[in-house]
C-alpha cells in the first residue's frame, strides 16, 4: 500500500512537470493572467505533493538490501529498469527521446543500492580496522557515491545517496530512524511528511507485484509524454 501511495503521488508530481509545467512554457504568450495563475498554483500543489514519494522510495530501497536474498539479481533488476526507463523519462518530463542533463531516478537507486553493498563490505570490518577509521571510511564511501551521482545528473543525485545512507545507519533504532530519515530530507519543503505514512509500515508483510512497480515507472512516464501529445 505504502508503495502504491508512492506511485500515485509520482505520478501526480509528473503530471505536474510534464503536462502543466510544459504546457505553460510553449503557451507562456497565450494564456491570460488568471488561467495562468490558476495553472501556477496547480502546477505548485503537484509538485509539493509529489515530493512526498522520493524518501518512501528511498525508504524501501534499503528495507530490500537488507532483505534481499540476492544482492546482485537485485543490482541487475535496477540496472535493467534503469536503461528501460531512460527514454520514456527524456520524454514524460522533456519530450525528447535523449537528453544528457539528466537522468532517471532509477539509475540513482542504482547507484545508491552499490554504495550499499560498499558500505556493508566495510562494515564487516576484513581489514581490522578501529571503529572510528570504519565509521570514517563509510562516510567517505557516501560522499564518492553521492560525487557520482552529482556528475551523472541523476534525478536527485547526492540527495538520494544522504537519505539512504542516514536510513541504512538507523536501522534497527525503531522509531528513531523515522526521525533520522525526516532530518535527512528537511531540504524538500514536504518530504520529511513522507516518514508519518513509514510510521506505519509493517515490515511483516511480504512484498506483492514486485515488478509491477519497476514497470510502473516507465510505463507512466510514457503514458504523460503522449497525454503531453494531445494537450500541448
């Protein structure tokens, strides 16, 4: 449920950018001043409530490293999804099939899911190392990766990699890491809203439409560049 709220409130945040937020750049000359304003202020309540669904992404992005029963077929599932989505995601939000300045979100998760796999090798401590020298070298781990992103231009680049990394080191700390996660997203004027909902995660659950997910995001972002086809 947690996760369909999150694809709705995508949804809404692309819907936002890729129909309203384009629509009113190639009419900019034609709309009156008061349809533009009432387009404006749609366009505004999208994307605040759009943000609400990144640090749920990010959320269950560590749950499944830490759940997963492989690692890799995980790292291979977003790999794939990542190149799948790269053309639809060019364009939903930008309507063109390539454009370098920015990639999709997956291929941030991607990226943040092997900082992960880093940092949990480091844990593990096979050098004998201290635990400050430990804790110092995770840090330096996120920071390389959050680098990466920045260079890629991956949708929310260092931003996904701070979340993710405050979320995987609070494991374990009940409500706490509820909290931790807020803290980390305070940069999104409604993101740390985003933990009231995780509040209620039960992690008993099993997951359900695994993939249904991964094709989701893809699938919506073509499905607004062709409503975009119509509408502008």
């Amino acid at each position: 449920m947690l996760k369909l709220i999150a694809c709705i409130l995508m949804f809404i945040d692309h819907f936002g950018y890729g129909i309203l937020h384009n629509y009113m750049i190639a009419h900019a000359m034609d709309i009156l001043p008061d349809d533009y304003k009432m387009l404006n202020t749609a366009y505004t309540i999208c994307r605040g409530v759009g943000r609400l669904a990144f640090p749920i992404f990010c959320f269950f992005l560590v749950e499944g490293f830490t759940r997963t029963r492989s690692v890799v077929k995980y790292i291979g599932r977003l790999a794939v999804f990542a190149v799948l989505s790269e053309i639809p995601f060019d364009l939903g939000l930008y309507g063109v099939p390539f454009r370098w300045e920015h990639q999709n979100v997956i291929l941030t998760f991607l990226i943040a899911l092997i900082m992960l796999v880093v940092i949990k090798y480091l844990e593990n401590n096979i050098w004998g190392l201290s635990s400050s020298l430990i804790y110092f070298t995770c840090v330096c781990a996120v920071i390389a990766f959050a680098d990466v992103a920045f260079l890629l231009n991956t949708d929310y680049s260092w931003k996904c990699m701070l979340i993710t990394a405050v979320l995987y080191f609070a494991r374990g700390t009940g409500a706490f890491k509820y909290l931790a996660g807020a803290a980390a997203t305070c940069w999104e004027k409604y993101g740390p809203l985003s933990f009231l909902l995780l509040y209620f995660y039960d992690p008993e659950v099993r997951p359900k439409y695994k993939y249904a997910f991964y094709l989701f995001y893809p699938l919506h972002l073509a499905a607004i560049y062709l409503l975009a086809k119509f509408i502008i």
